[in-house]
C-alpha cells in the first residue's frame, strides 16, 4: 500500500467508525463527570424466569407470589441481584467497555423493591481516578444509581474499574482517591415500606431458622457446588446488557493474558448468593453491600462453591419483625468450603474468587 493509499484508508475508516460507540479509556474520564447511561430497560417476568434458570436461587419471597402478598407486597419483588446487575449493564458501555477487570464495589444501598414491568435507567458521576504504575491502564472510581420510571432511586452503588489508556504516553490525571466507607451503617438501611414479615411461613422457606437464631462469628459453609457453563455465563450477560469485552470477544481476549474470556464477576455475586441459601434460607433480601473484591478470575468450566461468616448482626430501624445480618460471603473455585477459605496474612487462599461483605434482612421471632 502506497503512503497516499494509506493515508485514504485512515480517511475511510475515521468516516466508517464516526458513528459507532468504542467506550471511554482512561484518558477520557474527568472527577466530577456525569454519564447518562443509554437503553432503560422495562423488566418482564420472562427476564425472572431466565435468571432463575441461570442460578437456582430459592429464595421464598422472590418465588412465591402468595408469600409476598402475604407480606405485604403487590407482588413478588424481583431477585435484588437481578435488579442490580441491569443497572450495571447500562453502566458498561460508558464506564467498562475497555475494562481490564472490574475491581470491587462499596457503600451499596438496595432502597425500594423492583417489581416486573418497572422499568430501569441508570446514571453515573465519576468520582476518583489513579493511574496505574505501568501506565497502561488507570483505575476510575464511580458512584452509579438506578430509577424505576417514577424517577425513584431503587439502590446506589460505588465500584472502580481499571480502564485501558487509549495511549500510554497520554499524560496522567492528578490522583483522586475517593474515601469510602468501610461498612454502610445499620441505620441507614432500607426495610421495604408497608410490609410485614410477622407472620412468615418458614415451612414455605424452607429452613427455620430466623434472625435470632443467628449468632455473630458463627461459620456457614453452604456445602454445594455449581459448575459455569460458557453457555449460561454469555446468556447471562446479555440478560444485563453488559457489552464489556472482556466478557463477550474471544477474539480480543484470546490474544490476552489469559487467553479466554472472563466470567462477569455479578455472574459469580448471584451463584454465591444462590448457593447461601443452603444455610441462610430466610435471608429474603439483601440491604446493603458494603464492600466487594473479586479476588482471582473464573472461568468457564470451573465449580463454585461459598462459605459464609456472622459479622454483626443489628435492628432495623422502626421494625420489629425484621432483623439485619451482616455476613461475609466467600467464593471458591474448584475448592470445597469445608475448611473455610479465605483470606491470609498476605492476599488469599488458593482458589479464593469473590470476597463479599454484604447485609440481608431476615424476619425474626
């Protein structure tokens, strides 16, 4: 190709790609900046039905309508995860589609149920960035809500990604860490208005024991185990709408350093929060997560298993049919709980992928 032919070819692809959207790098991102994501999304009960094939989860409010009316609810409330994780995918486009890896989330508040047939929209502000040592990558903090079409918020989270740099030698931002806190604080959680848990059935839930029953440092290994499937970890993603690379082009990924896509780290969030419910059965809904780090990737083929530790436990405010319990969930891969993996005086144990630090609200005696 002569320097004029290469030169027209430049021209032509600039005009062929000046229409298409290749995400925000590093460079791109400014402290104080406000994304409004694209593409709300209305959630229908077919969108339930596949994400309870995807994980199993049996939890009784979300799988038994006459429960949740019971309670007080209009309806079955969708899986809070569920919801999560839609909100996430309108984030992707914006904030991880050059994503190296999605690093942890704080100060996550689940504030009103999600009902199907709302319909969900997200935004974002971009609250710190730091530049990685090699220069390649940089990692950027955001705070991200989710509305329903009444214009409420459902829940707010915080999570920083490392982002691809465009170019290396494009200079760094100044650093801006963000403070956050190590734990949302009991009070401030969200127990949903004009319910009632005062009559729970527990033989419908499967397990009897409540709050009360439940005593800080205690130790849950949840015993089971789910093997990824490659299958049901892209159909996953495309449920949420998550477009990160990462996850869905095993021709860039298989040219990375790992040679394969990763599985979504929600993806392994939902299976450890199905596998609880061996052992945690009445936590019916999860209020905060307060810190989150995805420890080792997974991949497809790989068998997860979870254990859980009793944090703290604490009243809810105004309620006394619901207690709050805060726990730490575990994820291993390939690797029994049995002997309760988790962290070491320097990183993690073998076979350690999710470390999760979340609060759940269980009904009480």
């Amino acid at each position: 190709m002569t320097g004029a032919d290469a030169r027209t070819s430049a021209k032509t692809n600039a005009k062929t790609n000046a229409k298409t959207n290749e995400g925000n790098y590093f460079e791109d991102f400014k402290v104080g900046q406000v994304l409004r994501h694209a593409t709300p999304r209305t959630i229908t009960q077919g969108d339930v039905a596949l994400y309870q094939a995807l994980f199993g989860s049996r939890f009784v409010l979300q799988s038994s309508a006459e429960t949740a009316r019971t309670a007080g609810y209009k309806s079955a409330p969708v899986d809070d995860m569920l919801a999560f994780h839609i909100v996430f995918g309108k984030t992707v486009p914006d904030v991880s589609l050059n994503a190296v890896a999605n690093l942890g989330y704080a100060d996550c508040r689940f504030l009103k149920p999600v009902f199907p047939g709302d319909t969900l929209s997200a935004e974002s502000k971009v609250i710190g960035l730091k530049e990685n040592s090699n220069g390649e990558t940089g990692v950027v903090y955001v705070r991200s809500e989710g509305r329903n079409q009444a214009g409420e918020i459902v829940l707010e989270y915080v999570r920083w990604v490392m982002v691809r740099k465009r170019d290396k030698a494009s200079p760094a931002p100044e650093e801006d860490v963000p403070h956050l806190p190590a734990a949302v604080r009991a009070e401030y959680l969200c127990a949903p208005e004009g319910t009632s848990f005062r009559n729970f059935d527990t033989v419908a839930s499967g397990s009897p024991h409540l709050w009360d029953d439940y005593g800080k440092g205690e130790r849950i290994d949840h015993v089971d185990g789910i093997t990824i499937e490659e299958a049901e970890h892209m159909m996953a993603t495309r449920l949420y709408q998550n477009t990160a690379k990462v996850h869905f082009n095993q021709y860039t990924e298989g040219k990375g350093r790992f040679g394969r896509r990763l599985i979504y780290g929600g993806h392994v969030i939902s299976l450890a929060r199905a596998l609880s419910f061996n052992g945690l059965g009445n936590a019916v809904l999860i209020a905060a997560i307060n810190g989150g780090r995805h420890v080792a990737p997974c991949f497809g083929g790989d068998t997860v298993f979870a254990w859980s530790e009793i944090l703290d436990k604490a009243e809810v405010r105004g309620r006394d049919d619901l207690g709050a319990l805060r726990v730490r969930t575990f994820a291993t891969k390939d690797k029994p709980c049995g002997e309760f993996p988790g962290p070491q005086e320097k990183g993690y144990e073998d076979g350690v992928i999710l470390d999760l630090d979340y609060w759940v609200l269980m009904p009480r005696r």
